[in-house]
C-alpha cells in the first residue's frame, strides 16, 4: 500500500523493457505496398502504430503478426513510421545518394554518407536551442547508421533474448561512427520536433550505402 522504488539490473530491462516493434515491409516504386507489424504477448496494442503509418503513408497496407518475444512498445523515436519513411525515401534518393524525408509535422531533413562521413541538412523551423538541435540531430544519426549496420536483440525459439550485454547488442559505439556535419536551415518558422526526421534520411541513406539489402543489420 505504500510505493517502492524497484532498481532493476540492466539485464532485467533487457528482459523485461519493451522493444522497438519488428517489422518487413516492401514497397513499389510509386510507394504503395505492405508491412507487417510484430507484436508480443502481454504488449500494449498496436493500435497508435497503425493511426500514424496510415498518416505517414497513405496506400501502405498495415498488418499485425504475433510473434514469440520481448515487449514492443510504441513509443521509441519514429517506431515503424520511420522505416517506412528511410524506404520511400531511398526509392526517390538523389543520384548521389541523398535521401530526404520530411514528417507530418513539417519538419524537414537531408542525409547523405560518403568517404567523408554523414552530411544531415535539416529544417526545424528556428530552433528553440541550435545546440541541443544539433544534439539531438547527432543522436538520431548515431541510432540510425547502428540500427542498420550491426544492431540487434538475439531470441531464442521461445522468444527470450539470450543477449543480456550492452556489448552483445552491436550498438555502433561513438569512436566508430563516421564524422557527422549537421546543417541546420535558417528559418523563422516556429520550432519544430526535427529528430524523427532525422533518424528516418539517415536510415535511408546508409541503408543505401550499405547496398539496400533485404535485412538489417547489414554487417551482423
């Protein structure tokens, strides 16, 4: 009758704490096409997930599939939306390789991953806070180029993640993630929540410099 404070070990987060959802989608080239939503028992519904890709992408079917494993959850930066978004994306990318998204918000972003590093021009209308704009533009990239190139949970047949390190989970570690220049657009337009669409141009560009395989992570 009194509340507690529980101080979990960080390997019963990754037991316990609720994935990003997992998903396959494929598309066409006039960006019509289908996605498959995983979703877990004892998860919360999928429902707000289905709402925001039915405004992100008009003409993508939405299908949820149960499946053996963790939690998923809905709140993680851009959950399904952004996928999609880096796929349509990289089916309209620039001949060297830009991929450009912008979001339901109207905030716009850029990326593009060369010899050099990745290049991310984004339009937040005039930010609150230049730095912590950057800052979480730098954070979004980090996610993306780890999320395609090496990160992951592993499950057993029953869905239990096996993997209980930070180390065994391939998150992309700061030393090796190329330079990152971020361009913010000078605008004076009210300020706007950039990150999603950040995350989502990066997937897509390094998706594409990776190939554009048929899964991710690509190095894993």
């Amino acid at each position: 009758g009194e509340p507690v404070r529980a101080r979990w070990t960080r390997e019963a987060v990754v037991l316990r704490g609720p994935k990003r959802p997992p998903l396959a989608l494929g598309l066409r080239a006039d960006g019509t096409g289908s996605i498959r939503l995983a979703w877990t028992t004892g998860s919360a519904p999928l429902d707000e997930l289905r709402d925001a890709l039915a405004a992100a992408a008009p003409g993508v079917v939405v299908e949820v599939v149960e499946v053996p494993g963790p939690p998923v959850g809905t709140t993680h930066r851009g959950a399904a939306v952004a996928e999609v978004l880096a796929a349509r994306a990289v089916l309209a990318a620039a001949v060297d390789g830009t991929c450009t998204v912008a979001t339901s918000n109207g905030a716009a972003a850029s990326a593009r991953l060369d010899g050099v590093g990745i290049s991310v021009r984004l339009d937040a209308g005039d930010p609150l806070c230049a730095a912590t704009t950057r800052s979480y533009a730098i954070g979004a990239v980090h996610q993306a180029f780890s999320m395609v190139t090496s990160e992951g949970i592993a499950v057993d047949d029953a869905g239990v993640p096996v993997d209980l390190t930070i180390r065994s989970f391939g998150i992309t570690p700061a030393r090796a993630l190329p330079p990152v220049d971020v361009e913010v657009v000078a605008s004076s337009a009210p300020p706007l929540a950039v990150g999603t669409a950040v995350f989502a141009a990066t997937l897509a560009a390094v998706w594409l410099a990776e190939g554009a395989g048929p899964r991710w992570p690509t190095r894993r």
